[in-house]
C-alpha cells in the first residue's frame, strides 16, 4: 500500500483550500506527506482552467510528476480536469482523473487504480450538482491564517470567465457545519478567519431565509474567534442589513475586497457584470459612512475585448476617483470555451501591457495613501512570515501589510504595533505588545 503523497495547487486560494482538504483525507488514511519534488507514492495535481496559461501550467505538473516516479499513481483533479478530463487521460501516465467533484472518494478511488492498474476517469456534470460537497480542513500547514470555504459555484457568468462552466451553479455550505469547522480552526490555535468561495459573497441565494449577512452573526458568536475576513464579494450583495452587520460587528476586518472589473459602462455592459459605475460608486459611498476606516480593496481587467483608451481613461479616473486601498490588476486572457473569447475586437498584447503598468504604479501610490492615513497609530497585526530583514511580516484587519521587529514566539499572534512609515508594498511597525497567546499550538488537532 502507499504511503507517500505529494500536493501541487494552480490557481486560487479555493484551489489551495480544497488541496489542504484532499491532504487532510490521505492523512487520515495514514499517509506521510512529501515534497512536490520527492519521490512519492501518490502524486495530486490540482488544477487551474481560468486561463489557457493555466491548462498549459497543469499539463506541466503533471508531466514533471509522472517523470519523477514512473511508477506513482498520479491524480489530477480541479478545473481542468473537470473540463478536459480527455485530454489529461491522454497523457500517457495519468492513472486517475477527478472533477470538481467526488474528491471525498478521492483516497479510495487512488487506491482502486493502484489495485486495479487500469486508468479510471471520475467526472460528472457540475450543471445537476445541488450539494455542497464537504471537504473539512481542522488545520492548515505553515499558516497563521484560516481560510473556511463556505460555498462552491457561481451563477453570474460573466463573458471572460470559465469558471461557472468548471464550478456549476452556487452550492452553499450548511450554516451549522460552517460553524463547527471555525471552531475547530479556533481550537487549533487561529484567531483569523477568511471566509472564501468561489462566489462568496453569494452565499445562502441557494439557502431558505439565510444569507451571508446572518453566517456574521453567527460567527460572531464563536468563542475564541477574534477576526473574521470576506475573501471577496460583489458590491450588489451589499445590502442594508449587511451594511448594519458590519458597522455593529466586532470581529468582521475592516477590509472588504470588491470587484470593479471596470470603470468604464460600455465595458461592464459587454463583461456581464450587472451594474454600473454610478452604482458601484454609489455602494461604496454608503459603506464608508458605515465604516469610515474601511479598507477597500479590487480586481480590474485591462484590455478587455473592445475597450479603448477612452473606456481605459475612465476607468483609471474612476479608481483614482475611489481611493481603493489596494488594486489587483490583471491583464485580460482569451479564454476558449467563454462569449469573450468570440468577440473580434481584441486589444493588442502591447496595448494591455502599457495599461496594466499604469494601473499598477497607481495601486502602489493607492496603497502608500490609505496606509498614510495610520502612520502613528497602533494596528493589530498577526505576522505571518519573515521578510529577508529578519522581520516579522503580516496584515492588519483593514489589510495594511506591516513589518516590524518582534520575537519569533510572536508569529501567529496578534501584535500591538504602531505604524511609523506608510510603504506601497510593505509599511513599517515598531512592535508594542503580543495582545495574545495561543492556547493550542498551530498543528496541535489531530
């Protein structure tokens, strides 16, 4: 029987939530985890799809997985899987092909091949999929910080995005079993919490008199628990009783991040994104007289098919106009399988690149005027990392990325430091006081 297994994730933070997952099942099952790079047993390969970049990255793992042991029984799992189960059962040495879905069988099922030594290819359509799919995490490796995923699926198909196609619809996760994971992440030793999803901030549209505004509430109430982080959500799921939930909470961070995509109408329109400027800006407005201090950060997508330097001049002003806390900014991919990808008014590779860096050097200027604001004020940082300096490195609940001089029993603990100089990456702390102790060591759960 095996007993080694290696992890490789492509992609995004759900990605790396649902690789942690497919860990936590090996191990129970007694395996040993190995580096990607060992020679192992079992190789999982966790794909990506969202961009043709993103298939080409997958097949390259895999293929470097298969010429590291011939032998190992390799898997392959995620969007890519989901929508070229096909294509990767044709690569020669590819002994197992799961979706988007059935990955709670996933140990089984690798065992079946390694017994059967016949190929098998486990994918089902993700359109008829109505459950949320558990996959539990009681602890993550070498972080401080938890993610929880709380649903799968989005239903907003946007013209540029595949991921609905690879997803399926929105599948909420039951509100009772959101808790009783952070609460084990809470006995494990982690004070923050970053609820994630591939559509996040709908959570609960599939649910009966339940919304995400509620899972607050609820959250709220777990003992132990001192942060609670949106990964994401759309300014349309901003309601008023959202709006009164986060003003009165103690424990929600003070950082939303919320999608833009554009600032230019005629953009959105064509992207599917089902608002406009005036009412994103309106939004944002509303929240921050709720939330005076509130960080808020976005995503924007240059060079989308169709857009000129007029819809890429607006959209510049109207982040300039926003005063976004931070940006991320990401050139547009073709992506085959999507409406844009039809659309004939494609913008020229250089074109994107000049605008993307434009973009960016605003978001360092973006962020350097947000953290500004704090210099000679104390923030509540969790350090997370060391930075080449020996200095400890994390975020603040309104996102602002610190480093200071503490003592290494200090990482995972939330820390008293005054901000001293604001930075366009990274700003600069003088460590007061460890606020915390962690009553149970990160890893302590078995």
């Amino acid at each position: 029987m095996s007993t080694t297994v290696a992890l490789h994730t492509l992609g995004c933070k759900v990605n790396s939530y649902d690789t942690e997952a497919i860990w936590n099942l090996f191990r129970l099952r007694g395996y040993t985890q190995v580096d990607f790079d060992d020679i192992a047993d079992v190789y999982v390969i966790n794909t990506c799809t969202v961009t043709d970049t993103g298939d080409k990255k997958s097949r390259q793992m895999i293929r470097r997985a298969i010429r590291r042991n011939p032998d190992a029984t390799v898997v392959v799992t995620g969007c890519y899987a989901q929508m070229a189960p096909g294509e990767i059962m044709g690569i020669d040495g590819v002994d197992l092909v799961i979706g988007t879905q059935h990955r709670d069988q996933i140990v089984d099922l690798a065992e079946r091949v390694q017994i059967e030594q016949k190929p098998l290819q486990v994918v089902s359509s993700v359109r008829a999929q109505r459950e949320f799919e558990e996959l539990d995490v009681p602890e993550f490796k070498d972080h401080t910080r938890a993610s929880l995923k709380i649903q799968e699926g989005c239903n907003n198909f946007c013209t540029f995005c595949i991921i609905p196609y690879s997803r399926g619809f929105i599948r909420s996760r039951k509100p009772e079993n959101v808790i009783k994971q952070a609460e084990k992440l809470v006995a494990a030793g982690y004070y923050e919490i970053v609820l994630t999803g591939i559509h996040t901030g709908g959570y609960g549209d599939d649910l009966e008199n339940y919304s995400l505004a509620q899972l607050l509430l609820d959250l709220e109430q777990v003992e132990g628990l001192q942060r609670i982080r949106i990964s994401s959500i759309e300014a349309s799921e901003i309601d008023e009783q959202m709006m009164h939930v986060l003003g009165a909470s103690h424990k929600v961070c003070r950082h939303l991040h919320i999608p833009l995509q554009s600032g230019s109408n005629a953009i959105l329109d064509r992207m599917n994104r089902k608002y406009t400027v005036e009412q994103f800006a309106a939004k944002l407005r509303r929240l921050r007289e709720v939330l005076p201090e509130l960080a808020i950060t976005s995503d924007v997508i240059v060079g989308f098919p169709g857009e000129t330097d007029q819809d890429f001049f607006s959209t510049y002003q109207f982040i300039q106009e926003q005063q976004f806390a931070d940006l991320h900014v990401f050139p547009y991919s073709k992506r085959t399988g999507t409406p844009a990808a039809k659309y004939q008014d494609q913008v020229p590779e250089d074109v994107k690149a000049g605008r993307v860096a434009k973009l960016i050097d605003l978001a360092q200027q973006l962020q350097t005027a947000y953290s500004q604001n704090f210099v000679g004020r104390v923030l509540e940082v969790i350090p997370e990392d060391l930075d080449e300096q020996g200095r400890l490195v994390g975020y603040s609940d309104n996102y602002i990325k610190v480093a200071f001089r503490a003592g290494p029993d200090c990482s995972g603990e939330i820390c008293a430091v005054t901000l001293t100089e604001a930075g366009p990456e990274v700003s600069i702390g003088t460590f007061q006081d460890q606020l915390t102790t962690r009553f149970l060591p990160i890893g302590s759960l078995s």
